[in-house]
C-alpha cells in the first residue's frame, strides 16, 4: 500500500504523519485533536498543551475502551442469538417430521377405516 504524507497543524504546531490510511482521514483526525485541545486549554486556562493532550489521551482511551466493551458484549449477543436460532432451527426441522410421521398414521388409518364393512 502506498505510504501518505500527511501535515497536520495541532495546537499551533505541525507535524508531519507516514500513513497507510486515506490523507483525509487522518487530517479530520488531527483536525479533530487540535480541536478538543484547543478548547481543553482554554476552559483550564492553566493546563499547559502537553497536560491537556494527556488529558485528551485519557478521554480518548476511555471512549475506545468502553467501544471495545460494547463492541465484545454485541459480538457475545450475536453469538448468542445465532446459537439460539440453530437450537430453533432444528426444533422446528424435528417438528415438521412429526408432523409428517402423524399425518401418514392419520392416512393409514384412515386407509384402515374405509376398508371395513358397516353392519
């Protein structure tokens, strides 16, 4: 895959990023970041770039840790639901040859009654 050179402007400074990923992308990302930095220094007033980009990082590690939680807890649900709808499945494969079977009884019986001789 072709490598991108991408320059993003974060908080005043620019930095240049080597990517794999789409150039768009990765600039609303750092687009993004510069924002949320932004506005994390000035409602401190006191934080200083590096201590708001740690904040940011921890805000970010939370909202990726909890979308991994919520993402495995999904993946569990659907498993779940497949191994559900197998068990339903083959229920209902078991009901449809009972139903088969009673409806032959029901034929042969019917097939025994109409040969008997009424008095």
């Amino acid at each position: 895959m072709e490598k991108n050179r991408v320059k993003l402007s974060i908080c005043g400074n620019d930095y240049y990023i080597t990517t794999d990923d789409d150039p768009k992308y990765v600039t609303e990302l750092g687009n993004e970041l510069d924002e949320r930095l932004t506005k994390i220094v000035h409602e401190s007033g006191r934080l200083s770039i590096t201590q708001a980009a740690i904040l940011c990082s921890l805000e970010y590690a939370d909202i990726a840790k909890k979308s991994s939680d919520t993402a495995e807890n999904l993946r569990s649900q659907i498993k779940e639901y497949l191994e559900d709808s197998a068990r339903y499945k083959m229920e209902a494969e078991v009901a449809r040859r009972d139903v088969e079977r009673l409806n032959k009884e029901i034929q042969a019986l019917r097939g025994k009654g109409s040969g008997m001789t009424s008095f």
